[in-house]
C-alpha cells in the first residue's frame, strides 16, 4: 500500500467501495490515491473491475478479486485497478447494497427499534453517539434511516368502512384568497369540509373567521346541500366544537350539542394528535388545497340570498301574471336590496343595545304634555344634527319621556342615515370606564365610544355615580366635540351637575363644549308613570 491510513479512513473507504463508488471518485472525495484505495478494497475482499468505457478495456495491470458466490476471491480475468468500479451487487439491489455497507449497519436492530417508536435521524444518531460509542458522520445515520424507511415500505393503516348515512366528517382547512367586500384587499378565507364516510361525497364552505355560531351555521348549510343528516359526526378538537378533549368524556360545545341534537345526529370528536380517524376529510381538504385552488385568488362572491328566498314566489307571479323578464329580474333585485337593508338595520340595532329598542316616536303621546317642542323633537329625528356633528340635552323631570324620545331619535336615525348608533346608561358608562382603566384598556374603550357617530347617554336610575365620573365624562366629551354627536338625557338642571357629579371645573368645561352646539329639548311637567298610578287608583276606587 502507497500509505497507511487511520482505522475511521480505511472503514470510510470500504464503505466507499462497496456503495460501488470507482478508484477515483474515491480519490476526489477523499483525497486518497487510487492505488492505496485499491490496497485496502483488495483486502477487505471487495471487488474491483473496470468501467464500461464505450466498449474498450485497457491492458490489465492488476488482477482483481471479484467475491464470487461462496465468498472466495477469483483471481481470474485480470482487469485494471486504477480505474475500476466496486459494483458488489447489481443495481437492482442498491438500497440493499447500501445498508450492509454503511457503517451505522452494525446498529440496525437499535435503530430500527427507535424508529418504531417515533424518533427521528438526529435522535438516533445523538444516542448511537452517547451509548454506542459510534464514530461516524450525522449524514450516514440520516441516509440510513431514510433507507431503511424505503426499504419497509408505507405504514398500514386500517382503511374505516361505514354504511351509508352512517358518519359524515368534517374539519377546517386553508382556503383560498379572496378580496374582501369592505377592505378590497385579499384576505385568507377559512374552508369547511364536510365529507360523507361511505360515498365520500363533500361539501366545502368558506367563511372569513369562525366562531361557535359560524360553525354551526356552516354545519346547517351543509346538511342542507346534501338533503339529510348522517347519525354521527367525527370532528376534531376545535374549540367551536369541543371545550375539553377527553378519550372517554369530552365536553362539547353547548350550541354545537344543541344543533346536532335537533337534528339527531352524534358527535364523535377524534383522538387528540389522531387526525387518521378522520382521513377521509383531511384528504378532501388536501385535494381542495392542492387541485382546484391551488395558486388562485377570487373576487367576494355575491350572496343572494334575498333572491334564493323569493325566488320560488317570483316565479310563480311571473307564471300567473305573465311578468316580462325585466320586470322579472326588478322585483328579484328589489327583494334582495329589501332584505339588505332589513338586515343592515337589524345588526345596527343589535349593535346599539338599546334598552327597549322597539321605542318609536309613532308610540308616543306628544300631546300629554303640549309645551314640550314636538318639532324639534322630528328634527332630530331626521338625523341631521348627526351629519352636522351636533349634540342634544334632553331635560325635565322623571317619568316624562325622555329615554322613550332618546332611544326612537337613536332609531330613526338608523333607519334614515344607516348610522352606526350606541345606547348607554349614565352608570353603567362610567363603570365601564373605571373597570377599563383597572385593565389598562382605557384607550381601547374611548375608541370605541368615540367612533360611533351617535352616542346616548341616558342618566336613567338615579345610581351612586363614581367618584372620577367627572374626569371620565369631561374626557368622553373632548374626545366627542365637533367629531360625533351626543345626546345625554338627564332629571337634573345643568346649574345642579356640578353638585351632583362633584367636581364643578370638571362639569363647567364638559358643559362649554356639550352645549356649544347642543339642541335643548324640555320635557314635563307632567309625569307618565304619575298618570298611569293615578288611572290606576281611580280604576279600583270605581270598582
């Protein structure tokens, strides 16, 4: 041999070589001479011959020791080392090949153990270092591994059959991008997969964001869309499903629990990190991702469903009254844009938490008290003073109307202006302004009342106020002034508010700009709940 090299060379080498690697690419790689390769590969028995270089051989130089079956060397057929090749098995065997030659093969039995229970390259490796005293390279325990895992094949998975009806499955996936209708840019859209255990059939949803309702609603339209129900529901542990994942008692969503029980069906959630009781989803989820979605973006689809409700009504007056199509198609559109607007107003409405927020200026009796200023009071509401950034002060005794005017002024102007509208009682106000300052979120909660571009401030109960209502109001009313109107109702004169809320700097800087352009409304004398005790009283005495 030209050299002696180190014990972890020589292994190197021979491992080299019976990977079928030739003379010199051993040489570049390693930086040892073809001769001192091919010393050592002799020695350890393996095989030398040279490459098929266009059908030519050189003259041979050196005798080779091929393995023949028993394992003895053949001296036979010499052949040139200095530019053979160490094939010791045909291709076909490769993977085989490879794993006998690596050096990690003496630790098959324990790598193949820790395989078994989940551990990957880079732990087996770390502990054939720790424990086995093993000398080589990172690279050769991964390539191992991974051939090893070539070699065993896919794991078996048990394939779930079920009867028709039997179990639908469902989860949430990736969806595509769409532009939003209010922001007009692109945003990730969440997708609903619902697939059938037996016909494999799927429905698929998008929605914007999920939540407990949303979940249950798309549950619904996907019952809908496939006409029936299966008896049970496999889900994952999502919280809008499942509050608390257990193997043998899992806590369900009380909404969720409810929709499934109307319908008779039963929900079973999956094992936790065991999403392959649920395959059959998470393949159509995969197959929606990778196939008809994949690289696409959307516009914000239209939803009509004002016309997929009066659709079937329309048809028949069109068959009756024999509609022309245009007049057809107008009454359509008319009854989407009517249910729009019917729902616009509703979620403002809900938005507003009004008190009674069925309070409107048709159900009250302007002339019980005749010296109030009706016609200011149907100015209001109009809903200019809102479009012109103004406030209003309604003033009188209790029991004379002014919560009923203050919450119908609030919806009529949700009806005529579509404006974002909030209702809020004097105290519970305030303590939500001291409970927001104890959790450092009182800036979040003055945006907030800020942005609405009508606030009401009713001082309905007479309660205790608090001691900082003062400097919360004053605050309130600086963030308001000249940006959003208010409207504040109150049984007490202003000349009394200084004494009422105890801070008069407070009050008199609040009142400067609350009624710089204020609209001051009195109410009384009379009362409305003295009257109705009084009718009451006369009504027993007579009989």
């Amino acid at each position: 041999m030209g050299s002696v090299l180190s014990d972890e060379k020589q292994q190197q080498v021979i491992a080299l070589g019976r990977l079928g690697w030739s003379l010199r690419r051993i040489e570049a790689a390693m930086g040892v001479r073809r001769e001192t390769a091919s010393g050592y590969l002799k020695a350890a028995g393996v095989g030398v011959r040279p490459p098929r270089r266009w059908g030519k051989t050189k003259p041979a130089n050196e005798g080779t020791t091929e393995v023949g079956p028993a394992g003895e060397a053949s001296s036979s057929g010499a052949k040139p080392a200095n530019e053979g090749t160490t094939d010791a098995a045909p291709r076909s065997r490769a993977a085989v090949r490879h794993m006998r030659a690596s050096i990690v093969a003496p630790y098959v039995d324990l790598v193949q153990q820790r395989l078994e229970v989940g551990r990957n390259a880079r732990a087996v490796y770390e502990e054939l270092v720790d424990t086995q005293g093993y000398t080589g390279s990172y690279i050769s325990v991964r390539r191992f591994v991974r051939t090893l895992r070539d070699s065993q094949g896919p794991e078996a998975k048990a394939v779930i059959h079920t009867a028709p009806g039997e179990e639908a499955q469902m989860d949430y996936g990736e969806g595509p991008m769409v532009r939003h209708l209010e922001t007009g840019k692109y945003r990730r859209t969440r997708m609903f997969v619902l697939t059938l255990g037996y016909s494999r059939k799927s429905v698929r949803l998008l929605c914007w964001k999920s939540s407990s309702r949303t979940w249950a609603q798309l549950h619904e339209e996907a019952f809908r869309r496939l006409g029936g129900v299966a008896r049970t529901v496999v889900l994952d542990n999502l919280r809008e499903g499942v509050l608390a994942a257990d193997v043998y008692e899992p806590a369900l969503n009380p909404l969720f629990r409810d929709v499934l029980a109307h319908y008779g069906a039963t929900a079973l959630p999956a094992r936790v990190r065991h999403p392959d009781r649920k395959g059959k989803v998470e393949s159509a989820v995969g197959h929606a991702q990778r196939t008809p979605l994949k690289g696409l973006r959307f516009e914000c689809p239209l939803r009509l469903s004002g016309m997929a409700q009066a659709l079937e009504a329309r048809l028949l007056q069109a068959q009756a009254e024999k509609l022309a199509p245009l007049d057809f198609l107008s009454a359509l559109v008319n009854d989407e844009l009517t249910r729009r607007s019917d729902s616009f107003i509703q979620r403002r409405l809900k938005q507003g938490a009004f008190r009674d927020a069925g309070k409107t200026l048709d159900g009250f009796d302007f002339d019980f008290n005749k010296k109030m200023n009706r016609r200011l009071v149907f100015e209001l509401a109009t809903g200019g003073f809102v479009e012109r950034r103004e406030d209003a002060l309604f003033l009188g005794p209790p029991g004379t109307g002014k919560s009923h005017i203050a919450q119908a002024i609030g919806r009529a102007v949700i009806q005529s202006q579509g404006h974002r509208v909030l209702y809020r009682e004097a105290h519970h106000l305030l303590e939500e302004l001291a409970e927001s300052s104890l959790e450092g979120t009182r800036r979040q909660k003055l945006d907030a009342l800020t942005s609405a571009p009508l606030l009401v401030i009713d001082d309905r109960g007479m309660r205790k106020l608090p001691a900082t209502a003062a400097e919360d109001l004053l605050e309130l009313i600086m963030h308001r002034y000249e940006k959003a109107s208010t409207l504040i109702t109150s049984n007490r004169p202003v000349e009394d508010w200084g004494k009422l809320l105890g801070d008069n700097a407070a009050v008199a800087a609040m009142l400067d700009r609350l009624l710089h352009h204020a609209h001051v409304v009195q109410f009384g004398p009379r009362s409305w709940r003295t009257k109705g005790a009084m009718e009451l009283r006369s009504a027993e005495s007579a009989g």
